[in-house]
C-alpha cells in the first residue's frame, strides 16, 4: 500500500520535471526561431515616442531583450 503511493508521487515528480523541462525547451527553441521583437519593432516603438533613434541605441534594446530570454 505504502508502496504504490510512493510509486505514484515518484511519477508525478519525475513526470512535473520532465514536462517543465521539455515545456521550456520548446518555448526557447519557438522564441529563438520567432523572436516577439525585431529591430524595425524597437525602431518604430522609439519614434512614436518622438525620438529617433540610433543604430547603437537600437543594438543595445535588442541585447537587453536577449539577454532575458
């Protein structure tokens, strides 16, 4: 008896692991292939706010959003 309910919570840790895992490399590899932001992105974004932004400005809003993902 003790040991089926043993069993049970063992797979469900083991299988809460393996979902979280598997669940995050997916999302990363979808992220990388279809990044929510681009260049022209950030670009209009700091336009509409009435500045014009630079090349350098935009590399470095782009590496902030990288680095976060």
């Amino acid at each position: 008896m003790l040991h089926d309910i043993l069993l049970i919570v063992l797979g469900l840790i083991v299988g809460l692991i393996l979902g979280f895992v598997g669940a995050r490399f997916v999302t990363k590899k979808y992220m990388q292939k279809n990044p929510p932001i681009n260049e022209k992105m950030i670009e209009a974004m700091m336009s509409s706010m009435g500045r014009k932004p630079s090349q350098k400005q935009i590399n470095q809003v782009m590496k902030q959003m990288n680095r976060y993902m």
